[in-house]
C-alpha cells in the first residue's frame, strides 16, 4: 500500500536551506516512515539563486514567493529558514492557512511574537516545530534519558559554553546576523539560544530567573555588497556600518528543580570553531558534551568502584541509543547532517502518526522567555524573572 504523500516547501536555501534539503532526501532512506516526503518546492528572493539552489538540491520547483506557495492546496508542509525577522509571520500565516510548520529557530525576535505564534498553532491539530536539532544528536538524547533515569541524582548544576570565532576578523561585513533588527540579537540569540534549549531538555527543567551582561566589541563593519546568504561567501562595499547586536552574552540562571547554571556565548573565540560544550552535575555524577566531538559522551558517576573514579568517555553509537540503530555498525560515526536526519525522522512520524512533534512552538516560546529575560537583565544590571 502506498503511503500518504507530505509535499514541503522549503523557505530558504542557503545554510539551513542545504541541511534542511539534504535531510528531506536521506530520512526515508534510513528510517521506517508513516508518510513519504516529497521536495515540492523551494522558496527564496533571488530567482537565479533559487533556480539553481532547487536543481542542486534536488526540488520539483522553485518559486520567489512564499505567500503564494503557502496558500498552495498541494503544500503540507511549511519548512521556514529565513532570517529571523521573518519566522514569526511566515509561521502564523502557514498555520491559518491550515499548513504544518517547521520553523528555524529562533520562534520569533520578541517574546509577544513568540507568543502569538504560540498561541495561532495552539487553535490548530496541525503539527508545528521548532528546529532545535541538536536535541536529535544521539549523545545529547541519551544524556537526557540518563538524568531522566536519575543515574546522576539531584542536578545541582549546568555549565555551558558556546564558542565560535567566524566573525573574528574586522573585515568580516556586516550581514545580517549582526543587524539587531532582523537577528534580534547577537551570540546570544544565534548560540545562547541552544545552550538554553539543551539545557531545558536534558534537565527537565524550566528557567526561572537569569542574571546577564554583555558586549560589543567591534562597533563598526563595512557593509555587504553582496552575499551567498551563508556563514562565509561575503563581498563587502566600501562603507561602514554600525553592528547592533552584542558579541558576547553570558548570564547566570536559577531553575525551578533548584539548579543554577552559568551560560557563555561568542563568536569571537579565537581557534573555536563550533564549541558547544556543556556539563551537568548531580548529587551522584557529572556528564560533559562537546558538539566537535559529537559522538561522545563524558560520564562521572560517584557510584563506580574506589580507585577507578574518574571521567570516562563513552562513545554513542551503540544500536540501543536514540537513532542509532538506523545507521552503522558501533563506532562508525555520524555527522552533523544526520541530526537534521534525525529531526525530520521526528517530523514525519508526528504527521503521519497524529501526534505532536518536540521541540514545538512552546518550547520556542519558552526558550525566546529566556533570551529576553537576560536582555532586560543587561539593561537593568539586575536578576530578572523569566515569563512563563
């Protein structure tokens, strides 16, 4: 019997756009589906870039506007990964006009967006996302089901860095993730923004108040002349502009299962490319996740034998672990790719089975909660408590 056909338009083709496609072909390759993906449509501005962006990728058409592929009849699913000034109302309208949505985080640039796209998806049985997919790395899920199992205790404590190091040189223009207006913030919101669901998810905890500071410490970059809408392809002008988001953004944070936690994100950590780390420890052990080294998982537990105590690392590729029965053999690794895998594996097994996909709008309105509640925190230079 064949099975039912979910038609997705994509809006957005560069970064995300690459990794949102390259999962849409490979899930059914590797997992079970109840229902058949089909690369419909991909939406973007530029006509040319579109074109060739939807040949090289592997999509039936390409269009350049996305209300009318949103009121499509033909179109199921709405997949957003456009800057983040347009999630909101993309998202909203997709879900009146009876979509699914999947959308790039952030939610929103503002919590009252965040809420309102919330509150819309709320009034539907329609399935909507937000595409936190490092929550689908199988060492960051299993991480979750070992605190959920209560290996490591009472949590006392989650410790978190996000470091990157692309924006570094002074020449680099100024595109739009440093443009407050249409990022909404800086390394705060672009990385911050993971550390804050992750540590939602692994924990299974909320947020309760955050304490922050933060800085910009190059003011000015020559404005772009041209881009490829990606992490590097930049042409700049000859102008300056001013950069209105911050460079750096650390705070301090209270949970309500009692935690504390400390939280660091730039993007201007000289030789640290993608450097997502995190620990948590418990009454009972500690684990440790570096994103660089995705495969791996670092365990203390207090309860191992005297003399044999000590951080040890695990690989995660074992068949039992989240996801990884449908790839290779143990210790044949996967990719950064294979979390969007993953997440559209989630995606698809919500749409076809009637139930709700995580992380969903509410996560991304709690996790844009916290993002504001560390700005007011900046301003005020005092703790903050975060909307629930």
């Amino acid at each position: 019997m064949a099975k039912k056909q979910i038609n997705v338009a994509l809006i957005g083709y560069a970064f995300m756009g690459k990794a949102h496609s390259n999962a849409y072909r490979q899930v059914g390759r590797f997992f079970d589906l109840p229902v058949e993906p089909v690369m419909k449509v991909l939406v973007g501005r530029s006509e040319a870039k579109v074109a060739a962006a939807a040949a090289q990728f592997g999509w039936q058409e390409y269009s350049t506007s996305w209300e009318e592929v949103i009121n499509r009849p033909d179109i199921d699913l709405i997949d957003i990964g456009t800057p983040n000034d347009s999630h909101a109302l993309i998202s909203q309208a997709a879900l009146k006009a009876g979509k699914h949505v999947l959308c790039e985080k952030p939610l929103a640039i503002s919590l009252a967006d965040a809420q309102e796209s919330y509150r819309v998806a709320a009034t539907t049985n329609l399935v909507n996302g937000i595409c936190h997919n490092y929550r689908k790395a199988p060492a960051i899920a299993f991480a979750r089901q070992l605190v959920a199992e209560g290996k490591l205790g009472k949590i006392r404590h989650f410790r978190g860095t996000y470091l990157q190091d692309w924006i570094l040189d002074p020449s680099v223009p100024l595109v739009w993730r440093l443009d407050k207006d249409i990022a909404g913030s800086g390394s705060h919101g672009d990385l911050n923004a993971h550390l804050i669901d992750t540590a939602r998810f692994v924990m299974g905890a909320e947020f309760t108040e955050v304490s922050g500071l933060s800085e910009t410490f190059i003011k000015e970059r020559p404005l772009v002349a041209d881009t490829d809408g990606g992490l590097t392809g930049f042409k700049s002008s000859g102008e300056m502009g001013k950069v209105t988001v911050d460079d750096i953004t650390a705070f301090l944070a209270r949970f309500d299962n009692g935690a504390t936690g400390t939280f660091e994100a730039t993007r201007l950590a000289p030789g640290r490319k993608n450097y997502n780390r995190w620990e948590i420890n418990g009454e009972k052990g500690s684990i440790a996740f570096n994103l660089e080294r995705m495969n791996e998982l670092e365990v203390y537990l207090t309860d191992d034998p005297q003399g044999l105590q000590g951080f040890h690392t695990i690989q995660t590729t074992e068949n039992f672990m989240p996801y990884m029965d449908a790839y290779w053999p143990v210790a044949h690794i996967i990719g950064y790719e294979h979390t969007f895998i993953n997440m559209m594996k989630d995606l698809f097994d919500a749409i076809g089975n009637g139930t709700q996909f995580t992380p969903d709008f509410k996560d991304g309105m709690r996790n844009q909660a916290v993002l504001e509640a560390v700005e007011k925190s900046v301003v005020s230079r005092s703790w903050e408590s975060v909307a629930h």
